[in-house]
C-alpha cells in the first residue's frame, strides 16, 4: 500500500485554478489512474500523493473516504460507500452510467476525481429510493424505461437533472436533451413516456 | 405426463395473464439497488484487471512480471500466456493483475513487461479476392434445390448449373446485387466478469451470466472441484444477447487467483476488452442474382456469401438464405473468411439479422426493377413461405401497412418529392424464428400460513422472466403477484435452461404452470373434504378456493393452506425441452415497415417511423412484451445505421472499442416506434413462444430498403453511414 505523503502548499507550486486548467474539466481517461499530484480544493493550494482522508458530501451525510489524486468518485462512491448504483460502463462518461448530480449538476463520476468534490454536494441515485420514490424513477417503472437495467440508474439521474432544470419540457425537448446516455437494450422509448408522465404529473 | 393435463385460462378468465403489468424488480433497478455481479462488494475483496493483447497477431516472446509484483497496492500477479504463446486477436487477455484497488491494479499491469514478436494479420473481411490471396477461405457449405432433377445419366453439377441458367434465361426480371452488413459487437453495458470467493473448498461465484444452470460445471471442470461445491449466482444481469453463456477463462482465472491469495476476487472485462474479446455477430456479404416471372415471384436465386466468426472461420450458415422466402430452385454457396479478430459468439437470432439483410433487400431491388410496390411483391411472394405461417404474414402485412399509413405514403423508388435534398422512403421486411421452450425446473413451496415460493435456476435479462413466473404462478393459484415469491437466480435451484433463443418464457411458463397446477390439485383434495364436494368442483379465483358453481361456498387462500397441517406442501414440476403441450409451442413470423427521410447532401438517415407486428402465441404480459419488440428495433436501428466494428487493415487493431467511438444510437436517434401484438385466438391458442430474437431481424432489411426507395440507389452495406450513402449516390452519378 502506498503511504500517505501530503506537502503543503508553497512546495507544490500550483493552485487549484491551475490544475483545473491544466487538466480540463473533465481529465482524460487514461489520466485517471496515472500517479500523478493533485492539488487539493483549497484556497491555499496544497499536493496530495499518496492516500488521504478526505469528507464527502453524499446524500446529505459527510462520509470520511480514502483516497488517492487518481481514484475517481465512481470508485469512492461503489467500493468505499457501496452505492454501487452509478455504474461504470465507460471511462470516459461517454455512456451517462455513472450520472450523479455534483452541486445539482449531472456529471459522470466515472471520470471525475473524488478530491475534486470536496466541499460540494454529491446526489446519488440511491437517494431518490427508500420508503418513497422520486416520481423519475417510479415513471420508469410504469413505463417500463428498464429492461437489463444497468443503465438505468444513470438514465433515471440524467432525466430528474434535466427535469429539474427544464420542469415543463416538450417531447421534442425531451428527445433532443438527453443523448447523454446509452442504453443497449433499447429502451429509450419508454424513456421518453416516462421523461413526459412525469412533466405531466408536475 | 399427457399432452393435454395442463392448459391455460381462456383469455376473458385470467386475471393476471396477459394484463399489462409492471416489472417486479423495477424499483431496485431504477433506484440503484439492485445489485449485479460488479457491484457485489464481498469483504477484503481484490479488484483484479487483466492486459489485452496490443497486437492482432503475435507470439508472445517473453514476460516480466518483476516490477508489477512490486507495485504499490498489487497482491498477485498470474501470467494467462506465457512466453511462446501465440495470440490471434487484439485484446485477448495475457495478465491478470489483483489488488488493493483499481488504480493499484492499473498501475501494476503497466509495469508488466511483454516484449512480442508481431506476426502477420488478416482483417479484411468483406473483401473476398484479398481473403482468398491470403489463403484465409474455406467452403461453409452450401444447398442447390431444382424443381427439375437430373436424369441418371446426368452429371448432377452440370445439370442443375444448366438448370440454373435456364431459368434465369426463362425469367421475366433479373435483378443482380450486392448486399452486407458489418461485424458487429455484443457490446453489453455490464462487461463481463465475476466476483468470486471461496468458503471451506467451495467456490461461490457472482457472475454476469445468461444461464446459472449451465456454468457451474464450467467452474468445476476447470478448477478440479465438483459443481455441487460451485454456486454461481446472477440476480441481474446487465446484457448478455447471447455472449454470456459460458464462465470464460477470466472468471476462472478469477477462481484460481481469489483461492491462491485466500480473497475474493472482482475480475470485470475493461470496456475496450468487451468489445474486443467478449463477443461480436458474424459478418456477412453476398452476391445475388435472382429470376422472377412477370408478377415479382421469384423463381429462381443463386447467391455466394462470405464472411467472418473470427479465427476459427465461421460466417453467416447457408441455411437461413435466402430468409424467409424460399423459391422453387436455388442454389446457395457459403465461403468462411479467417480473419485476426475476436471470436464470434450467438447475437440475438443467430445469422437472421444478417440473412434477412443479405436477401430481403434483393426482393426489394426486384421491385424497384419492377417499378413496383415492394409491399407487393413481398405479398405476392408469400407463397414461397413455408406453411402456416403464410398466412399470419399476410395478415401482418395488412396490419403493418394500415399503422405506417404505406399506400397513401407510398412512392416507386426514388421517385420521392423532395424537401431541398431531404427525400422520405418506405422499406419493409419479414423474419421467423423458433422460441420453443427449454428445459425448466420448478419446486413450489405452499406454507400453512398461505406464503408461496417457487424456486427456479432461470434467470432475469430484463426480459421480465422474474415477473413473468410471479403471474403464471398467481393466475394459477388465483392470487395477486405481490402474495407470491419467485427465486431464481442461483445454480443451487432446481435446474432451468440457459436463456438464449427466445426459449425461457415458455420455459418458465410451462414448469411454473405445472407445480402450481399439480400444488393446486393437492389443496383442492383437502378442500374439498371440508366443503364437502369434489376437488374437481373447486376452482382458485380471487384469493378463495371455491365451488365452481356455487361462487358462495369455499374458503379464504389462507384457510385452505391451513389445512396443510404443520408442513408445507412441496411439489416440483418439470418440463422437458421438445414435450407436446398446449402450453407452449415454437415458431413466430413478424412483418417490420420503416419510413425513413435522408438528406442526400449529408448522407444522414434519420428514422421517422417504424412499425412492428409481432406475433408471439400466447402474451403472459403485454407491457414487457411491447418493450422486448421497442428494444430489438432500437437495437436493430443500432447495426442499421450505427455501429459497426471498425478494423485497421494494416495492423489488425479494433480501432471504435469504445462507446465514444463505436457508435450507438442515443434517445433522440428513433423517432416513433408503434409497436403492434398480433394476438388472435389462432396465436393465443398455441401457447407461449419466445420473443427475444424475432423481432431485432428485420430493422437491417426494411430501413436499407426504406434508404433504397428514398434514394432510387441501394446503398449496399450496413450500416448505412452517412460517407456510405455519399460514395453510393456519388457511385451512382448522383451526388
């Protein structure tokens, strides 16, 4: 196992603005798991290598998790808090699997780096479940927008963050605002039905 | 057993057969906590990932596993082909990395140094003559059928190329082509893998698999154990279509690598992998020349096709060609292509996606010659389809043609008014298929207290098996789904076929039919002692057990199982693969229509509507059976018009193994699906059929024909890219 080792800032040499800009918002692929440094989301930047304890925001409770500046929220998320409903299809986020909302906004955790949501709020799937269902997921149900289902949690997050967003959406809409998912069974039919029952149900 | 003992409800009886009910398992599906073999987290778990091949064809000259052993995090190393071995396909596995965590696992795999001699590849598939030069072909068979046979003193090959000849000189219309449809992959969003862990010498193994049944003795063969210390278990699976029916050497390489560290071990296939080792559809392309008389009904075919499984050969079998339509004289000739890609495994219907492609859309082009309605010539071909199931395509067809509005649409190819250079075409197409059920086992439990549980080695592909053995269970015994509990999903329950052939509804149906009915008939005999009657007299309706003619007099569910006394009554049914019976039965026609509109300028085909009419016998439950048809369609406008496995000729590589680049159609690329059951007392009365597969055939034929009588071209090979239209139009003089 690889021990903690954290520097503080003036050794590091780059703040959080540069790294964001270094990297891209969305980090290549096969960066991810490259042992490089990571600036942590401070105001006063500091490197990480190695593993370190960081606090997550999940689901409205702070969660202590390890990590390393390559483990990704998909794999804090499914190995260290088991909510194993974001799925990792593609590494890239390509297929939508892995949507989550990251401060309300969908993004594929599968490439998004779990120190990077310090001090934000992550939303999973899970979280529209228990007792009482969402109405998303409860419309995918009626209108059968599952088959295999593994792309569906991601599906049911990417319709409640464009719904969210667009409450009153048209079908038109409704089939040019969610491409950011891949289903291989084919489901996006009934994807569609559900997206309109619920904008119908209010 | 008889054939007759077991029946179903006529359909204005049932009260949970064939009524619109949603997915069981819905819920845990779409709320994330339904749990797959990847998300099955066992404690102290190592997570495991393997390195694919780089190289398309290689020996593999050495391997140090020196400095991967030695990374941070990584537990154990297993080399799967060592120095020597020869590797025929990218992406086939040659380490396997466990350890802490991903990112450990990564990075010790790369540090594992491989040095390789690269050999000579072959991926060209559709090209025949390069296939041939580089020695890559083999004769797959072939079929010649003259309605005139050889006289004795014949040479019977010369007779029948005569034969052939003659008719094709006789005939009316000669139509000649080309067609083809591209390798595709499985490309299932949960790659395959397994979560495996071992207690007291017995191996428990999650995995991704279509048939729990049927894989344990895999796992026990090969680790030298017997199946009954193996459980393999699959809850949900997320896809198979037909990849998933064996362990796979990386699930018992997984086995082996979780006993030698004493953890368990989570192996899943990386995307890249999944698409290049995990499973694809044979290629196909044909040659065609067909003959028909002055009305369209073709008289004679003569075709050669080719194409590609992989290493071993393989291609699309001469038996389905030409589909569905045979005419009176034939003669058909298959050539297998070696080529260096990953081998082939069973897509959804086997080789009639690509036969219906391959030859349904010649009998378009015949009516495009004819400057005929293809729906005319579709019909008046019927005549060539094998018995009677004729009839039910012909009232498809008038079904079919009244939901896409197709005369009042129709216009003779390429004749189409266009919208600056968007153009509108129809295209329509048949498929067939078996479905007949498999075996199943059931063992039914029925509780004093009134609980039932049956228990069943099926499983669930999102099909809605889970659902579908709830309601056969509930119509049977007259209680709601919710009153029942299903279990399957293990290897350690009673034995049930794999799923794969549209086999397990009926499967399911007639073992899940014949314990409650049998359980039934043991309650009734108790009673009926208490309501002082006959146990033919009773009937199960509503949650009482009562007199058939005396609605008044019975008693509650409940109170009937308390007569069991202290033990639960255990009944277990069976059904044997191929018995008579009148609940399930096997062979299914299908008519698909596509309207599409395509912009000449761009090349992009756009699908605006598609109808499907499907017959399936029997419907245990009209809401999932309406979204096994809108998902085969969607999957079929998939290799219509998408993906394709894209290979470099030069060095062999997968070059799309990613879902950025191997393209699927996303929610908005469908347009409207208007999805039709054929479900007359006729159909209903054979039983169940399956309906995975039929209705993913006939997408490829009826929207290239729908391209075709758009563009008044034959845009030959799927999927019909938008460069493909372009360099077919401007082939054409067109563009």
């Amino acid at each position: 196992m690889s021990a903690s080792d954290t520097t503080s800032g003036a050794r590091g040499g780059f703040s959080r603005r540069d790294f964001l800009k270094g990297s891209g918002a969305v980090a290549a692929a096969t960066a991810l798991h490259a042992q490089s440094a990571t600036a942590l989301a401070d105001d006063e930047a500091q490197v990480v290598r190695g593993a370190t304890e960081i606090t997550l925001q999940v689901n409205g409770k702070a969660h202590k998790v390890k990590v390393e500046p390559r483990t990704t929220l998909l794999e804090v998320l499914r190995y260290q808090l088991d909510l194993t409903g974001a799925k990792p299809v593609s590494l890239d986020g390509s297929s939508g699997a892995s949507t989550v909302l990251l401060d309300d906004k969908p993004i594929t955790a599968s490439n998004t780096l779990a120190i990077a949501c310090r001090g934000k709020k992550v939303q999973t799937v899970e979280s529209l479940g228990g007792q009482r269902p969402d109405a998303v997921p409860r419309a995918f149900v009626e209108h059968d927008a599952q088959q295999c289902g593994f792309c569906t949690p991601g599906f049911v997050m990417a319709v409640r963050a464009f719904l969210n967003k667009n409450p009153k959406a048209t079908e038109e809409q409704i089939r040019k605002g969610l491409n950011g998912n891949i289903c291989r069974c084919g489901t996006y039919a009934n994807v569609i039905q559900a997206a309109i029952a619920v904008v119908k149900g209010g | 057993m008889a054939q007759d003992t077991y029946n179903w409800p006529a359909a204005d009886k049932t009260s949970v057969i064939g009524k619109p009910m949603s997915r069981l398992d819905g819920i845990a599906k779409s709320t994330g906590a339904a749990k797959y073999t990847y998300d099955v987290n066992l404690k102290n778990q190592l997570i495991a990932r393997a390195l694919g091949c780089p190289h398309a064809h290689c020996r593999v000259k050495s391997v140090d596993t020196a400095a991967a052993e030695k990374t941070p995090g990584v537990v154990h190393v297993e080399v799967l082909r060592g120095a020597g071995s020869e590797v025929e396909w990218q992406g086939e596995l040659l380490a396997i990395v466990a350890a802490e965590s991903e990112g450990a696992a990564v990075e010790g795999l790369s540090n594992l140094k491989i040095e390789y001699d690269v050999l000579d590849s072959f991926v060209s598939d559709e090209d025949l003559m390069a296939a041939e030069k580089a020695g890559r072909t083999a004769p797959a068979g072939g079929k010649t059928l003259t309605q005139k046979e050889p006289g004795e003193n014949d040479d019977e090959e010369a007779f029948i190329a005569a034969e052939i000849e003659r008719l094709f000189k006789e005939s009316k219309h000669v139509v000649e082509g080309y067609y083809g449809i591209d390798a595709i992959t499985h490309c299932c969003l949960e790659p395959h893998g397994s979560t495996v862990a071992w207690e007291d010498g017995k191996l428990l193994a999650y995995l991704s698999t279509q048939n729990v049944s049927g894989t344990d003795d895999g796992f026990a063969r090969d680790l030298g154990i017997t199946a009954d210390d193996v459980e393999v278990r699959c809850d949900y699976i997320g896809g198979g279509f037909g990849s998933k029916f064996a362990p796979d050497y990386w699930a018992i390489a997984a086995a082996r690598i979780a006993k030698a560290t004493g953890r368990p071990v989570k192996l899943m296939l990386t995307r890249d992998q999944e698409l290049k080792i995990a499973g694809s559809r044979p290629s196909g392309y044909i040659k065609v020349r067909l003959g028909a008389d002055a009305d369209g009904v073709v008289q004679v075919w003569d075709s050669q096709h080719w194409g590609t499984g992989g290493s071993g050969g393989g291609g699309v079998a001469h038996g389905t060609i030409p589909y569905v339509y045979t005419p009176k004289n034939y003669r058909r000739v298959a050539t297998a292509v070696r080529t260096n890609t990953g081998p082939a495994r069973a897509w959804r219907a086997p080789n009639h996606p690509q036969a219906c492609a391959m030859s349904q859309t010649a009998y378009d082009d015949l009516a495009a010659a004819m400057g005929v309605d293809s729906y005319d010539i579709f019909m008046r071909n019927l005549e060539n389809t094998a018995g009677a199931r004729t009839e039910v395509y012909a009232e498809e067809m008038k079904i079919g043609a009244r939901l896409m509005d197709w005369k009042a649409k129709w216009h003779p190819h390429g004749k189409g008014e266009k919208r600056g250079s968007i153009v509108d075409g129809l295209g329509m197409a048949l498929h067939t298929w078996g479905g007949g059920a498999n075996n199943s086992t059931c063992q039914l439990r029925i509780h004093p207290d009134g609980g039932v549980q049956s228990f069943c080695g099926t499983q669930d592909l999102g099909t809605g098996t889970r659902t579908v053995c709830a309601q056969v269970l509930a119509e049977t015994l007259g209680l709601k789904v919710d009153q029942v509990t299903v279990n399957i999903g293990s290897s350690k329950l009673p034995n049930s076929g794999a799923s794969g052939g549209s086999t397990t509804v009926g499967a399911v149906s007639q073992s899940h039919r014949r314990a409650s009915t049998d359980a039934l008939t043991e309650l009734f005999k108790l009673a009926a002692t208490k309501l002082e009657c006959e146990p033919g007299d009773l009937e199960a309706v509503g949650g009482r057990i009562r007199v058939k003619s005396d609605a008044e007099r019975g008693m509650a569910w409940k109170e009937a199982c308390s007569l069991l006394g202290l033990k639960p009554l255990e009944v277990t049914a069976d059904y044997r693969s191929g018995t008579p019976s009148s609940l399930s039965s096997s062979g299914v026609g299908g008519v698909q229509m596509a309207h599409v509109e395509v912009d000449s300028e761009t090349g992009v085909v756009r699908v605006k509507k598609f109808v499907a009419v499907q017959d399936m016998g029997l419907i245990i439950n009209p809401k999932l059976a309406t979204s096994q048809i809108n998902g085969a369609v969607i999957m079929g406008i998939a290799y219509a018009l998408f993906e394709s496995r894209i290979m470099d000729p030069a060095t062999g590589a997968f070059i799309n193994a990613e879902l950025a680049d191997y393209r699927l159609p996303r929610l908005g690329d469908i347009g409207e699906i208007v999805v039709e059951l054929y479900e007359p007392e006729s159909e209903r009365g054979r039983g169940v059929i399956g309906l995975g597969e039929p209705p993913v055939i006939s997408p490829g034929a009826a929207i290239a024909n729908a391209v075709c009588n758009a563009l008044g071209v034959r845009v030959p090979v799927l999927p019909l890219t938008p460069k493909r239209v372009i360099e077919s139009l401007q082939a054409a003089g067109r563009a």
